[in-house]
C-alpha cells in the first residue's frame, strides 16, 4: 500500500534500529479513511477463505481489524489483556512478553466468542518479536477453530516474528514491510 508507506514516512519516529512510533496512524490517534482503506485491503486479500470472525488483541489492532471485519461482514472478536471481574472463568489465556511496553502481560479471549466451527482472521497492528501474535495463535488453536490467516498492517522484517508464524505453516500477509530501521531511516522491502 503506497498511501501507507508514504504516511509512515511523513508521520513515523524511528526511536531506535528495533522501535518505530506510529502513534500518527495507529496506536493512539486513527485516519478513519487509511484505516478503512487497510480493512479493504485485507479483506480483498482474504475474502475466498470463509473467514466467520475477524480477531485482534487489544488496543491498537482493534481499529484495522473493525475495518476488515466490516468489508468481510462478520464480527470482530479481541483479546483482552486485563482479567476483569465480569470475564469469563472460563477464558482461554496466554502469558505474552510485550516487546514496545517491556513486560509480560495476559491475553485473555472468551471462549463464549469463539468456537471449532469458526474460520479465524487473525489482524494487527505491528509484528515486530511476535510474542503476541503467537500468544493468540495458540489461543485460536486450542480453541479448535481454523487459523485462515494473519495481516499485519506493518512487519518488521528484520525482527523474528513474522517468520516464526511463517514457519508454523500460518499464510501472514502484510500491508508494508519494513526492512531496517537504521540510523533514523525507514526501508521498505519491494
């Protein structure tokens, strides 16, 4: 998507080789249009593979992933990374190392939103480690639905994570790739 790629030029602030802030475009403030263009994007990407529910975690997947629920038609389902005194007991839950907060966090999906007769699209922000995004895969199998795929909007290709889904046998596909972030530049793979 080149409409991303020249936002995360003009908007992005390379915090070192490994971090990259995008708060402009996705984690704290949204461009409702971007993001709707996003959805469509992996929609089109998705759309012959019966996805039944759209599933992200919390907080900064959440917008994309209402996006491509939206253009697919089917709800949206998110991972909750706070127990609450209303969740469900039942939930199933996987302690995640988080790369950008520095700490070990849960994430809890009810099991009440997903079943073994549902085709999961799996959406997020940023894959970067990938220890959430592996997190949920494995919640999303133990669960016994189908994992169709994973989008990302950016993949840090230069960090495991992408790679490590890959090898599972999981389809990930990816709006941007970014190859490097060093010395303050973004480099976009081809």
């Amino acid at each position: 998507m080149e409409s991303l790629k020249k936002r995360i030029l003009e908007e992005g602030v390379v915090v070192s080789d490994q971090v990259l802030k995008l708060d402009g475009l996705l984690n704290h403030q949204v461009d409702p249009q971007l993001t709707m263009d996003m959805g469509k994007e992996f929609a089109r990407m998705f759309r012959e593979d019966g996805v039944t529910r759209v599933v992200t975690v919390e907080s900064s997947g959440i917008a994309i992933a209402f996006a491509t629920a939206f253009e697919l038609g089917v709800p949206l389902v998110f991972a909750r990374r706070k127990k609450t005194l209303l969740a469900d007991p039942d939930a199933l839950c996987e302690r995640v190392p988080s790369f950008t907060k520095g700490i070990v966090t849960d994430i809890l999906l009810s099991r009440q939103y997903i079943s073994e007769n549902d085709r999961i699209l799996f959406i997020d922000d940023i894959i970067a480690n990938g220890d959430a995004a592996r997190g949920l895969v494995r919640i999303i199998q133990r669960s016994g639905a189908e994992l169709v795929g994973v989008g990302i909007v950016v993949e840090k290709s230069f960090q495991a994570g992408a790679k490590a889904i890959r090898e599972q046998g999981i389809r990930l596909e990816s709006l941007v790739k970014i190859t490097s972030l060093d010395g303050g530049s973004i480099a976009f793979e081809d």
